[in-house]
C-alpha cells in the first residue's frame, strides 16, 4: 500500500499562523484517511503552499508525473463527485420549496371550497326550514278553511232542519233576537 505524505498547514489567508505550525507533518498518513470520499475539499492543494516552492517540469520523475496524474485525476472526480451534489441538492431544496408552495395552494383551495360547502349547507338548512315554516302555514290555513267548510255545512244543516220546521208547522220559527232589532 502506497503512502502519501500528506501536509497540512492552519493558515487559510490570515498570516497570523505561527512558525511552528507551518511546518509540515512528518507523520505518514493516506489520503483516505484524511479526506473522506465524497468530500468536497482534499487534502491535496490545487494550488502550491506557502513556504513550498513550485515544482518545474525537470524536476518530476516518471513516477511523480504519473502519481500527479492519477491525484489530478482523482482530484476532478471529487470535484466532479462534490459538484454533482451540489447541484442534486439546489434541485431537491427547489422541488421542496415547490412541494411546499403547492401543499399551501392545495390547503388554500380544499379551505376555501370547505367555506363554500359550508355556505352551500347553511342556505339549504335556510331554504329547509323556510319550507317548513311554509308547511306548517299551508297546514294551519287549510285547517282554518275546513273549519270554515264545517261551520258552513253546520249552517247548512241547520237551514235545513228550519225549513223543514216551517214545512210541518207553517211558520216561521221566532228568533230569540228579534226583540233586539236583530233577525
């Protein structure tokens, strides 16, 4: 298992890191070990440290051309690996924002047709008891006109049974009210 020597500075652009801990690491320690896979940053610089002087092409060696190649190469397949969640992120963050903003025009809607169903049951309960109210006077004036009918067929009735009074006796029955100037 190959090692690689992997060197880790604390200065991020504040040059207040102290000498002694620009000093690289002489521990061994794997790429792996330090950078997990699928993370966006590497321990490998793209670019040269502070204090490391840039390489020319004469110094590289095969091997060092063929390991900067193959890091390169894994360098843009974490790059690539890190872009690619950066963008399926943005489009899950796009599809909740989305998902949310159609729940509430779905609540919107299933509220506001609630109101109107509402609306709809108390004007039928209205018209209901509307029709009851008319039930019921339709009820008490057709009482009041059989009652009318009753009274009329008992007058009836009754200028019958005088007729046939005056028919056997032949005159005209006195009416108590007569002395009242009624008849």
């Amino acid at each position: 298992v190959a090692a690689i020597r992997s060197v880790s500075m604390r200065d991020r652009g504040t040059e207040m890191t102290s000498i002694a801990s620009q000093e690289p690491s002489r521990s061994v320690t794997r790429v792996s070990a330090t950078t997990p896979i699928r993370s966006p940053t590497s321990s490998i610089p793209s670019t040269p440290r502070r204090g490391e002087p840039a390489p020319t092409p004469t110094e590289y060696s095969g091997n060092e051309a063929i390991d900067r190649d193959e890091l390169e190469q894994i360098e843009y397949a974490k790059r690539a690996v890190a872009w690619e969640e950066a963008e399926k992120s943005k489009h899950a963050a796009r599809f909740e924002r989305e998902e949310i903003r159609i729940q509430a025009w779905e609540s919107q809607q299933k509220a506001r047709l609630e109101a109107e169903m509402r609306k709809i049951e108390q004007m039928k309960a209205n018209a209901q008891a509307k029709m009851v109210k008319k039930i019921a006077m339709a009820k008490q004036k057709s009482e009041e006109k059989r009652a009318e009918a009753e009274a009329s067929k008992k007058e009836a009735e009754k200028t019958a049974a005088q007729a046939e009074y005056i028919r056997q006796m032949g005159r005209i029955p006195s009416s108590p009210f007569i002395c009242c100037g009624w008849s």
